[in-house]
C-alpha cells in the first residue's frame, strides 16, 4: 500500500468516528480561549514587535531583520531553523517533530508587504502601528498604551502594513502552538513552515532543486486571505490567477489641436475605447474567442458547495455602492469559478483644469487576466492578442516607428508585465480537505465556508504541481482589512480566534 493510499484510508477512519470526538475538542476548545484570554497581551506585542520592521520586499536589508526575527520566533517553540537563501529574497523554514505523527503538515504564509504610500495612511507611519476601536471609515478613535495593555477587546483593529497580509497569521500559528503546549497537548502531524520574502513567490518553486527535502509534506496549508464576511471560519481549495498586460493605442506622434485637426486625425482614446467595449458583452461575459475553453460543469457535490457558501449581496451591493452585480445570471460564488477580465487603469491625454484642447498622441489601457486552473494563463494572453488583432490592429512590443505608423492604420503595443500566476485548486472532495473541514467542525462546534476558488492569488501552482502535495487555504483575517491597500489593519477577533482555528488543524 503506498503512502497517498495510506493516508488516504487513514483519513477515512477518522472521518468514520469524527463526531466521537467532539465532546473532547470543545473542553479543548475552552481551554486554548482561556490561554489566549490571559496571553493577550503577550500574543498582540508580538505582532507589533513584527509590524514595526519595514518589509517592502526591494527593501532587502529590512527583509534580512524580518528573516531573522522569524528564525528567532520560531526557535522559542522548539523548531529547527534554517534561514533558505535563494536567487531572490530570503525562505525562513522550520521543522517540528512530533513523536508518532499521522503526518507532515507544511504552513506557507509571506512576510513581505506591498509597497506604501505614507501620505496616504492616517498615521505618522504604516510601521508604527496604530490601535483603533473599530473601522477608521466609521470614525473610530484610536486607543493609547497599545504597549501596555493587557486585554483587547476583539472589536478593535490593528492598523498597520502587513497587520493582515500576511504577519496576523504566523503570530496567529506560533501562538496555536503555545496554547496547545500550555494546554498539555501536541500536535499530531509533524510541522513545517515556510516563510516566503518575495511577493509573488518567484523563489519557491526555484528553490525545489536546493531544499525539496525541507519542503516534502502531506498537506501544504497556506495562510492567506481574507475569511469570509460572515465571520465564519473557511477553507478555501483554489485560487484563481493573474496575469497583467497593457495595452497601447496610437494617435500623432504628437498631440495637435483638435480645433485645426478634429475629425481627420483619428482619436487613439476612441480607438482603445472600441477595442475594449469589443472584448466584453453588456452581459458581462468576456467575448474574447476562447476565453472560456476547458471550464466544465460542476458536479452535484460542488454546486452544494457553492449554495451554501452564507454570501450577503444585498450586504455587499451597499457596502461597494452599486445597485447589480455585473452578471445578473450568476451569485458571486459563481462567478469566481470563472476566469475574469478587468480594466484596472485608463490613461490619456489630460483631465479636469489641466485638460488641453488636443488629440492625444495615445492612450493607454492596463489590463488585468483572472484565470482559473482550467484555463493556462500563457493561452490567455495568446487568446487577447488574438483578439485585438481581429479587430484591425497591428500588434507591436515597443514603440513603433515612422515605417511602422506610416504602414498600418491602427497599431496597438501590447506589453506583459511581470510573471503571470496559474489558477491551481485541490479537490473539495478529496480526503485532505474532508480531515481540515471536519478538524475545524469538531473545534468550532459549526462547520467552516468552504470555497472552492477564491480571487486571492497565491502563485505556487507550479510548487503544487512539481511537489505533487495538496494544497488548502485557511484564511483568518478579516474580509475589510485594506490588503494591500492604505490602512491595513486586523480586527483583533479573528486574530485571536484563527489561533483556536490553527489549534483544530494541528491536532486533527
């Protein structure tokens, strides 16, 4: 019998008895919500302590001081660490043995942040974090002696860089493992985490030829996103992608007067207009040939997912200020099990008081691409610039010149920006996913939402593939956290109660 059938026929044992075990885990329950009640203070300062170093990942030696610090953290619970050099910036990896585990359990979260724009947040810095009683949208005032206090109330917010994305959930793991310790408990499968430094994790898969026996589990769980607005715990088993692209339409060499030259020289930003409007229907479905190709239906089993996912559109149609959803005929869970097309920026000429009376010598759209699993990202792009090509235009990758402009009538610059991320899923039916779910079932006393793909990108499906693990998401941070954003911040609720979540899967 092979390991993967092993484990498998494992799971289904557990799984047979699962319930046997629910009395247990709620005293278990209770006494992991009484650690983290009386270590509230010790488990906050510890975020804060991480939040304050800059982590901007082209800020190389701020992203060594993270690196170190995690080590450190780490080697206080007893791991074994490594600091995993790469082509790029620094893996932080760590080993826990346990006697007799079920299993190996591999924990992926990023520590580095995206960029800032300080003048943007309403605070003296996104590395000195702020105390808040609640939304800074709704008014909340802030809270003094953040280093000080001993207990948060769980309807306050942590303002800062990384807060959510991704820093709240390795605190939230380590301390996972403290009140199991402290519990007189251990965690059934072996732990391996993995700390990644770059955005986009560029050197994780580039890292399998030096580090493949670090980085060998049974199940790889990644400490990303957001939970869902419900509040409920969830599970996630699949991600769409991403891929990027602009897109440039030309004009004169130079802007010129419309008054003087108005309906004779062609308008690049009508041009760019129409090509655009030509790729999507009113519907809302991207007209794109191809565009769909590989999405089959859903089985019965999915489709039940996705019905009971607790989704609030009426809710989110208020919060976002729109009165329909782009496509009337598909809830939001639908529509992710979907590749999407979006605009993200449109550039051309000027607006407002700066605005001059000229045709623009361009315009400029920036495109962005949501694959799913069933349609490859590098197709994608072939199909888009199929497209445009169809609609009369001339394809170039730099600038064109006079020979260029004077030969073709309508040219566009099509350019790829950054690598382009695969959308990846593991099976929600498989045994893996049915161990997290019933784990996390067992503790919380209700079962967790269970998302089949989410729009997070986490670019590993090459790690996935090559490595051949499964691999889920445990989102534990609040859905209005700003990732990525201006005023980043942690409602301190789903801090503390992804510890008892973390807790569930250590010990399923």
């Amino acid at each position: 019998m092979n390991a993967r059938l092993r484990f498998a026929v494992g799971i289904s044992l557990m799984l047979a008895t699962a319930w046997q075990g629910v009395p247990q885990a709620q005293g278990t329950r209770a006494a992991l919500e009484r650690y983290v009640a009386s270590h509230q203070r010790a488990i906050v300062s510890e975020l804060v302590e991480l939040v304050t170093i800059p982590n901007i990942a082209a800020d190389t030696e701020n992203i060594r001081r993270n690196a170190v610090l995690l080590r450190d953290m780490l080697r206080r619970r007893g791991f074994s660490t490594e600091i995993l050099e790469t082509d790029s910036n620094p893996l932080v990896w760590g080993e826990l043995k346990v006697p007799d585990a079920k299993r190996t359990l591999l924990f992926w979260a990023h520590y580095d942040g995206q960029p800032v724009d300080p003048k943007a947040w309403r605070q003296a810095s996104p590395f000195l974090p702020v105390l808040r009683s609640g939304r800074l949208e709704d008014g909340a005032r802030e809270i003094p002696g953040l280093r000080t206090l001993d207990k948060f109330d769980p309807n306050w917010r942590l303002y800062a860089r990384s807060a959510s994305d991704d820093k709240a959930p390795i605190v939230a793991l380590l301390a996972a493992l403290d009140a199991l310790k402290a519990s007189g408990l251990v965690p059934s499968s072996n732990v391996r985490v993995v700390l990644d430094g770059e955005a986009g994790s560029p050197s994780l898969a580039a890292a399998i030829p030096r580090y493949r026996d670090k980085l060998t589990s049974d199940v790889m769980l990644l400490l990303e996103g957001p939970a869902h607005p419900s509040g409920r715990a969830t599970i996630a088993f699949g991600v769409r992608g991403y891929l990027a692209l602009d897109i440039t339409a030309y004009g004169p060499k130079v802007g010129v007067n419309s008054g003087n030259y108005g309906s004779w020289v062609p308008n690049p930003a009508l041009r760019l207009a129409r090509l655009l409007a030509s790729m999507k229907g009113d519907d809302g479905r991207v007209l794109v040939d191809g565009f769909y190709d590989g999405i089959g239906p859903l089985t019965p089993e999915e489709q039940a997912m996705l019905a009971a996912v607790p989704d609030d559109p009426a809710s989110l149609m208020k919060v976002f200020g729109i009165a329909a959803p782009e496509r009337s005929d598909s809830s939001l869970q639908q529509a992710l099990q979907l590749p999407a097309m979006n605009i993200r920026g449109l550039s051309s000429g000027l607006v407002g008081a700066d605005a001059a009376t000229v045709i623009p010598d361009r315009a400029v759209a920036f495109l962005e691409v949501r694959p799913v699993k069933e349609t490859p990202a590098r197709a994608m792009a072939d199909k888009l610039l199929a497209h445009i090509r169809a609609q009369g235009f001339h394809v170039v990758n730099s600038e064109p010149d006079d020979e260029t402009r004077s030969r073709y009538p309508q040219i566009a610059k099509v350019v790829l920006r950054g690598a382009a991320a695969e959308g990846w899923r593991t099976s929600p039916l498989g045994p893996e996913g049915r161990l997290v779910t019933e784990a996390i079932t067992r503790m919380l006393g209700e079962r967790p939402v269970q998302i089949r793909t989410m729009g997070q990108r986490i670019n590993i499906a090459q790690f996935i593939e090559v490595m051949g693990v499964p691999a889920i998401v445990l989102p534990t941070v609040n859905f209005d956290n700003n990732q990525a954003a201006e005023n980043e911040n942690l409602h301190l609720g789903h801090l503390f109660t992804g510890i008892i979540t973390l807790a569930a899967v250590l010990t399923m």
